[in-house]
C-alpha cells in the first residue's frame, strides 16, 4: 500500500471505491480510496445499491451536523456521505476544483432488506 491509498473500516453497509482527480482530463494522477457510505441506513427507501454503480461526489456546505461534509450523489439526489475520517480532505479537494465519484463495490446483505 502506498502513501495514496488508506483502507477505510466501516461496520457493514455499503463499500464503494472513493476516486478523486485534480480534474476530468488528468487521470494520471487519480487517488483511490476504500470506503463505506455513511448514513445510507438514513436513504434505504430512495436507493438501492448496485455492484458496480457510479455515484458523484459534492461539498455540502450548508449541512448542519457537519459544515465540511461530503454528500455522495445519485444523480442529484443524496444518498449518504463520505465519512468524517475522510470527509475533511476530500471536501477541501473538491473545492478546489478536483472531481470525486465513487463506486460501489460491496453490499451486506442486511442493507438490502
């Protein structure tokens, strides 16, 4: 593992592979991070994950728990969030102009039900 990936542990939920890049054309220089989505258990009855789905990535400055939080988008629609370990860096990154996406790369079976 080198000094770009961290391996994030979550309890369960839902796994997806955070991806950040300074901008759409560089992908020379993306970062790959695994992680879980924080607060599904909240959009359960809006969203149904999927193997492989994409997902955005936007700064949520007007949340109210958190004002660096980090939505995690299905198309405009907030379906979680990035988690606190990690929100802080990628928030800043994205407000400088870098591009997030994630996508799912894992389901517990209990967060289907």
């Amino acid at each position: 593992m080198n000094l770009c990936q961290r391996k994030i542990r979550g309890r369960g939920g839902i796994s997806v592979l955070f991806l950040l890049m300074p901008t759409a054309l560089n992908r020379s220089m993306e970062l790959r991070v695994e992680g879980v989505i924080r607060g599904h258990h909240v959009y359960k009855r809006i969203w149904t994950p999927r193997l492989g789905e994409q997902l955005t990535l936007a700064p949520e400055s007007d949340n109210d728990h958190d004002r660096r939080a980090v939505a995690v988008l299905k198309g405009s629609t907030v379906v979680g969030h990035v988690p606190r370990s990690l929100s802080r860096i990628v928030w800043c990154f994205l407000r400088r102009g870098g591009i997030g996406r994630s996508e799912v790369s894992g389901i517990e079976e209990k967060d289907l039900d």
